[in-house]
C-alpha cells in the first residue's frame, strides 16, 4: 500500500492531478515492478489485457505478439506466466507495460529479479526499445551500472529527501555519492 500525502500535490506534465482526472492521467503511465506481477493466465494474456482494457481489443493480440517478440518470449507465448522463470516474467512485464504505449514509464529495481548474465543483455534490449519508444522512464534503481546504462538525469535520494541531481557521470564522480553509495556498487 502506497502512503498517502499528508501534504501537498501531484502534478503531472505540469497539471494538477485530481480525482476526476486521475484515470486519464493513468492511462498515460505504466509500472513495472521489481517483483513481476502476472496473472494466473497465458504470457500473451497478460500483455494483451491492458490494451483490451484501454479500448484496442481487435489488434490487443498482434501488439501482444509484437511486444513479446520486442523482449525475446514470443516463444513462452501460450505458457502460464506463473510458471516463468524471474527473467522470463520480467520480460513479459516489461512487454506487457510498453504495448501501453505510455508517456511515462515507471520502472522500480526492474531488473534485480534477472540474473547478471541475462540483465546486461536485457538492458541493451530495453535500451534500444525505449529509444524507439520515446517514453519518459522514472527508474528506481539501487545499480550505478543501470544508472550508467539508462539514464540522462538522476536524482539521488537519502531518507526521503534529495541528496544530489545531475548526469550520471557527475554523479557517480561526487564524493556525497561516494558516501551514500559505498564502494560495493561503483563502478
């Protein structure tokens, strides 16, 4: 459960967010989380369900195929997502939140579940998948390299508030990262 503000507003792409326009502005995101969260049902229901859902249910199947394909599971198409290996469903979630084609993409620690071999490989894959996307990422992400990798503006956070913001290399160079941070994760 997420907590709620005490204080405060969101604002998004500069307008306040509401209750009566808090639907449309979520059919302009999508999440991906850490954890896969897939239904009890094929792959490709999976990613075809959103975009069911935001009204395109005649090509929700040939967009599902594509995205599973974009990823590398268009083979694990018709297999219970439940029975996916970490790396395989975060795929199909990465898959599954991109045929949303959103504005805005919310990405938390997306690919801790995948191991190290299959993530620098991935990465590239989502790297040159969001560069033909044009999707705006917000990644969380405790992983330089990802940081390295992914970003072009990051903001570092310590105990809910703002520590640092720039580019990645004036980051990673800083010694207040050096301090958060520690050595284990630099590069």
């Amino acid at each position: 459960c997420l907590d709620l503000p005490k204080f405060g507003f969101i604002a998004f792409r500069g307008q306040r967010v509401t209750r009566s326009n808090a639907l449309a502005v979520r059919r302009r995101l999508a999440v991906v989380f850490q954890e896969p969260l897939l239904l009890d049902t094929t792959a490709l229901e999976n990613v075809a369900l959103g975009i069911k859902l935001r009204g395109d249910g005649h090509r929700a199947t040939e967009k599902a195929k594509n995205w599973l394909a974009r990823f590398g599971v268009l083979h694990l198409a018709q297999q219970n997502a439940l029975t996916l290996s970490g790396g395989e469903a975060q795929r199909v979630s990465l898959a599954r939140a991109f045929a949303l084609e959103p504005e805005v993409l919310l990405l938390d620690e997306p690919f801790t579940a995948v191991d190290v071999m299959a993530r620098t490989e991935l990465i590239r894959e989502f790297c040159d998948i969001l560069a033909d996307s044009g999707a705006t990422v917000v990644l969380v992400t405790h992983d330089f390299r990802e940081v390295q990798a992914l970003a072009t503006r990051v903001v570092v956070l310590d105990k809910g508030r703002v520590q640092l913001q720039g580019k990645p290399d004036e980051i990673g160079a800083h010694p207040v990262w050096r301090a958060l941070a520690g050595s284990a994760v630099l590069p």
